[in-house]
C-alpha cells in the first residue's frame, strides 16, 4: 500500500543491528505497543525518506484553504455522515464553509446533526435517509442521488462503515454480506458514481476531492479483526488503484486512522485511541499533499513498527504479540461491547 514499508536487505541489516541492542531490553519491561512504538521509531533512524514524509506530514504541512481550493459555497457529501467520524467531517467542512449532503441510516441522527450544524454555522445542510447495503442497480443509485442533481459537490467522503469483531465461526454469510456492502461496495459505488461529476467542475483552477476513511488495520491482517482488516485492506488498496489513474485536478486521500473513539470501538479510551475530532482535523490537513493518513505520526510509526516487527521477529512470534490486541484487559472490554452491539445490528 505504501512502497514506504518495502526494506532492502542492506536497510533490514542495518536496523536489525540497532534492534538487537534496544528491542530486546525493551522486551522485558514495556507494554506491547511502546515496544511497536520503538520498533517503528528505530526504522525513522534507519530510512531517512520515511522520517522526512513523517516530519513534512506532521509538522511542515499547514491546513490548506478548502473552500478555496475546492470552490466556495460547494457541496460535500458525507456516507454515514449522521455519526461518529463522517459526523465529525460534516461539522468540520461546516465551519470551513462547506455545504453538507449527508446520507445515513438514521433519520433522527440526521434530524439531530442538521440542527447541530446549521445552529453552528450558516450553511446548507440536506440529509437523505438510506440503507446503503440495500443499494443494488445504478438505478438504486440514480434515484438515492436524484435531489442532488443541481448541487455542486466538490467533495466526496466514503466514510460509512462497519466493524466486525465477531469471531469466524459466527460471521454470518449476511453478516459478512453486510460489512462488505458496507466497508467494500459503498467505496467503489460512490467513487465510480461521482468520479465524471467530480472531474467535470475542475475547470481552470478549481479541484474536487474525495476521501476514503479506511483504516490502519487494513496494513496488516490484525488478528480479531479478521473480516475488518480484511474490507480495509480492499478500500485502501482500491484507493492507491484509483490514485494511479485518477485526474491530477482531483485529491484522493485515504485516511487510515488507529482505534477511534466512536460508537464502533464502544467508545473506547487509552493512550492509543484518539477523537474524532483530532481524526478529521488532521486527515483534512493532510487532504491535498498527501495520498495517505495515519492520521498521527504515532499509528503511522507504529505501523512501521507492525511491519518491521514481522521482519526482525519471526512472523509467527511476532503475531503472538499482535494477538495482544484481543487478549489484554482494554482490548477484551472494548471487543467485548462491540461484538455484542454486532449482534444485535446482524441477527439474522
Ligand atoms: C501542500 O500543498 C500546497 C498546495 O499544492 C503547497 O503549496 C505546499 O507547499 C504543500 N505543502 C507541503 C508541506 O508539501
């Protein structure tokens, strides 16, 4: 997904020589994840191109003028926009003057959601209510998106999606039917959809964008998270697909955030989940200069870290430490809550 992970053998030698001295004291006394941290962190010392994408991403980048660059008083449209991360998107693109199309299965979030915003912010806001995994035929499509005709969007957010933390032996073939609609089909509809609409405003000077929120997971088959990852790693992979041929004149970024604290993850809180709002702050500062997001410099060393992991350490060894992902306190809680709410939203 990124060629940033890719290791020459001279670059594997020179850091499993640095590894051997620090990573295995640190294996004795840390937690699993500032050990990830470090090993990520060793990697920066070792590929001066990853520590520069880092630094320029998280400290050089500045917040471009959005409405100007896209055009002022345009449209966003936002999947699952009612909620949590597209949520946060809309009251975001909100105060930069954007104006919203929000989709969502939940009418009385979207009913809740347009009066929050227009109460904040002098825009336009239409909601349409839909259950995107019922969306079957362009016609579906065509008649969902008919109100919109007239609008100008400039900016498209695939941000609907669903976890899936239930184990194998209970993952439904509508179950896994489902997250697929969801995490895998709902990306390719709408950005094959919009793509010609997208590219016929961007005369002269004037860019549209589309952002895929996907997820870190999607770099690694992350153990628990079997069908997750797996739909993650479609829409990512689809998005540096789309990237190679897409038009210069449209932003493409896909934003691959860690664990967020949204009704998806049962809210969870520790020192390696982050808000919604740092979530959408920061993938929309990197919304223009760059085709990816860790969204913080800390997943996106720690992802360097998971991937170097699996060279330093035996790949089996090093998924044990991954399974910790399941099995320590916080993560048991919070699979816990998420697997019940999976459920109840799936019963067949
Ligand atoms: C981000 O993009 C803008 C506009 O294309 C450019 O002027 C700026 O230099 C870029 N910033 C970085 C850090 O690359």
């Amino acid at each position: 997904m990124t060629d940033s992970v890719s290791l020459t053998q001279k670059e594997l030698m020179l850091n499993a020589g640095i590894a051997l001295g620090i990573l295995i004291p640190l294996f004795f006394c840390c937690s699993f994840w500032t050990v990830v941290f470090y090993i990520g962190a060793i990697r920066l010392i070792g590929n001066i191109s990853f520590l520069y994408r880092t630094v320029k991403e998280y400290y050089l980048t500045k917040q471009l003028d959005l409405s100007q660059r896209y055009g002022e008083g345009t449209y966003a449209l936002i999947t699952g926009g009612a909620n949590g991360i597209g949520l946060e998107y809309a009251n975001q693109l909100a105060k930069m003057n954007f104006n919203l199309v929000i989709i969502d299965l939940n009418q009385e979030a979207l009913d809740k959601a347009k009066e929050d915003i227009t109460k904040a912010s002098p825009i336009k806001v239409s909601t349409i209510q839909a259950d995107i995994t019922r969306l079957r035929s362009i016609a579906d499509y065509n008649d969902l998106l008919k109100p919109l005709r007239s609008f100008d969007i400039s900016v498209l957010i695939n941000n609907v999606g669903a976890a899936s933390t239930l184990p194998f032996n209970e993952a439904t073939p509508s179950f896994v039917s489902t997250i697929m609609d969801l995490n895998i089909v709902s990306v390719v509809a709408f950005t094959s959809l919009f793509y010609e609409r997208l590219l016929a405003r961007t005369n002269g000077d004037k860019r549209s964008a589309i952002i895929t929120v996907s997820s870190s997971s999607s770099y690694y088959p992350v153990p628990n998270f079997f069908l997750y990852s797996a739909t993650k790693g479609f829409a990512s992979y689809f998005m540096s697909t789309f990237m190679k041929e897409k038009s210069p004149k449209i932003d493409a970024l896909t934003a691959c955030p860690g664990f967020v604290s949204t009704s998806m993850t049962g809210y969870r809180k520790d020192s390696i989940t982050i808000g919604p709002d740092l979530c959408v702050k920061n993938s929309l500062r990197s919304l223009g200069n760059f085709s990816t997001t860790e969204v913080t410099y800390k997943v996106r060393i720690m992802i360097s870290g998971i991937m170097q992991g699996i060279w330093y350490i035996d790949s089996c060894l090093f998924n044990k430490f991954l399974e910790s992902l399941g099995t320590s306190d916080a993560n048991k809680k919070a699979f816990e809550v998420m697997s019940k709410r999976e459920r109840q939203l799936f019963k067949d």
